[in-house]
C-alpha cells in the first residue's frame, strides 16, 4: 500500500474553485462566448482603467528585466496616499496572498485563527494549510458578531481575520464597532482586517483605519486593486500595519511577486479618481436595480455593501445548484455558494446596465423552471 504524501491536514483541504470561466461555460453548454455574461467573481463591469493600460504599455518595454522586487515607486505612491511610512507596507500577489503570507508569519501549528461564519473561504483555507486551528464563530444575521468572535479568542488564538464589508455575504460592520472590538482584543492576537470592498462604501459609512493602525500595533489592514480598481488579472494586493507586522509579513514574501505590468497599472490607477468614482457610481446604480427585481420577485437578500448581492432562490438545499444550472444553460454565470454552507443561496456580482438585465432576465425563467 503506498503512503499518503503530505500532513493529513492538508490532504484534508477542499481546494479553491474559482467562479466558472466564460470559455467554460461556452464549450460546456454550446455558447456563443460574445453572449456569456459573467457575473460570479465581483470583478469590475467596467475593466481595467484606461490609464493602467497606458502605464502598462509604457512598462512593457522592461520586462526582459526582473521587476523591482520592493516596488519602491508602487509603494511610494501608496506611502503617500495613506500617509504612512513605506516599511508600513507589504505587497501582495492579490490580497489572497496577503492573507496566506499573513497566517503563516503569525500562526504556528495547532495555534488558533478566529474568523466568522460565512466569511471569505481563504481564511478557512490559510488555516488549514498551516495545521493551525479554527474558531468559527456563528454570524449574525450573516454578518459578523464582534462580540462573540472576542470571547472566542483563547491563550493559543494569534489571529482573528475581519471583512468589511464582507465576502460573500456584504454585510457591513460600523467603524465605532470595530473600533471598540481593537480596544479589547489582547495585544498579542494579530487582527486582520480585510477591506477588499472598503472603496464601494459611501461616504457615511467610512471610517479611518489606517489611523488604527498608528494606535493599534496588531493590527494589519489589507486591500486590493482586484475590485473597485479594474485589475483583478493582474493580482495586487498590499497590507498597511506597524513595522513590527510588516517586517514578519516581508520576511516570508516571495521575491517579485508583484510583477512590473502590475505595479505600473496599480499607480495609475491608484491616482485614476474618476475612474473610481465611476466604478462606484455605476455600482450603486446597479444594486438598486437588482434588489428592485428581487423585491419584485419576492426572493430574499442580504443588504450589501459589496459589488455583489447573496440572494435566496429557493427553500430546499437544492436550490442554489438548479437555479444556477439554469442559468448556465441561459449563459449567465454566477455563484453558488454551497460551500459556505449556503446551499440556497446565490452571489451575483454586479455588472454593467445590459448584464444585469439579463440576468434578470434569465433569474425569472430559471425560477419558472424550477
């Protein structure tokens, strides 16, 4: 009998399954792939900014050359748009990366990482690919419960993970909450707070962490120009947090893991504040289109602060799996979220005007159908 290669711990681990390709779906379903509309991944509508690709075009000429493994002028830009020092910040291959490099600078085997129900999958993976232990704390109203996630932090907790808003649910936590939640939390356990959506926030609704940050040592703030910024493909991620955390964190990233498309287009679109606004405008346009059809439609939702809606498409565990076939079948591409314990349940990203409509449009006949 040939041996099992690998810790048990992670042969254990159910892998990622990122939302369906278009080219997928295409040749699975017999698709006219100009036709597919994909809205699974809160990637944004309306693509990458114009002047990422500028910047990108005019960095092309160097990539016969490794990138600049400090990516001191990404960093540069970002030191100056959050007014911190640049050792205050760690850059990522995407905010996953962060995450991942996070949990392993921190966390040793059988140590404990808090994070809630329903939150983002990685934090359940990082855990598991570290041996380390998971406290799950049941969520409220599919949303964190702060003070519940405080009690559960025990003499081996060395992380807590926090999204705001969060992923897939886009319930948003206030910032006084989460300020009282840092008072509390024992120095030695290392908050993360992920605000990979912080950007699609409206202006009553934000908050100042990064002036956390200058009072709470261990706490380390995460983003991404995956969403709100248009570069999903290109994976840029950074961390804000003490030098302290951001010396662990560089210690353990890979070397050019940052590539220099990435860092031009990430400062260009950095400094793209229309680009941004319209990112946000057209978001917020979209999210009352969608929920209007699903009041109409009498489906229950999640209010959301995301670029996406967790939307209820039937009362049996079924539900999610034939709803979204159904689609499939109609090229629309969502994403069911069984995974998180959520079997009834769908993610739908928000598109531009004409993709929402079709998903509308197909949601009524594959709710008919079903």
């Amino acid at each position: 009998m040939t041996t099992p290669f690998g810790p048990s711990y992670v042969r254990q681990i159910a892998p990622y399954v990122a939302g369906k390709p278009i080219s997928e779906v295409a040749r699975e379903f017999g698709l006219d792939e100009a036709k597919i509309v994909k809205l699974a991944s809160n990637e944004n509508p309306l693509g990458m900014p114009e002047s990422a690709k500028r910047a990108m075009a005019e960095a092309v000429a160097e990539l016969g050359r490794y990138p600049d493994s400090n990516a001191f002028e990404l960093k540069a830009a970002l030191s100056a748009r959050y007014d911190v020092p640049a050792d205050w910040i760690t850059l990522g291959n995407g905010s996953n990366d962060i995450l991942e490099i996070a949990a392993h600078a921190l966390v040793e085997k059988s140590q404990a990482i808090v994070y809630a129900q329903y939150s983002f999958a990685v934090y359940a993976l990082a855990t598991q690919g570290l041996g380390a232990r998971a406290i799950v704390v049941p969520a409220v109203n599919y949303g964190h419960d702060l003070d519940a996630m405080l009690a559960a932090i025990d003499a081996d907790t060395r992380l807590v993970f926090v999204a705001n808003p969060n992923n897939p649910t886009g319930t948003f936590i206030e910032g006084a909450k989460i300020e009282a939640f840092l008072d509390k939390v024992p120095r030695e356990v290392v908050v993360v707070l992920d605000e990979a959506y912080t950007e699609y926030l409206p202006a009553e609704k934000r908050y100042d962490s990064i002036a956390w940050v200058r009072r709470y040592p261990n706490l380390l703030v995460s983003r991404t120009f995956s969403k709100a910024y248009g570069l999903a493909g290109l994976r840029v991620g950074f961390a804000i947090g003490q030098p302290e955390l951001t010396d662990l964190l560089n210690r353990l990233r890979q070397p050019f893991n940052v590539n220099s498309l990435a860092q031009a287009a990430a400062i260009a679109a950095l400094n793209d504040a229309e680009f941004l606004q319209q990112s946000a405008e057209l978001n917020a346009a979209g999210y009352r289109k969608l929920t209007a059809a699903f009041d109409r439609l009498g489906l229950e939702y999640v209010p959301s602060d995301g670029n996406f809606v967790l939307v209820r498409v039937g009362n049996d565990d079924g539900a999610g799996s034939r709803v979204n076939l159904a689609l499939l079948k109609q090229g629309v591409i969502v994403r069911p979220v069984g995974n998180y314990g959520l079997p009834q349940w769908l993610r739908v990203t928000i598109g531009l005007p004409e993709e929402n409509d079709a998903f509308i449009a197909a949601l009524e006949k594959s709710l008919t159908a079903a």
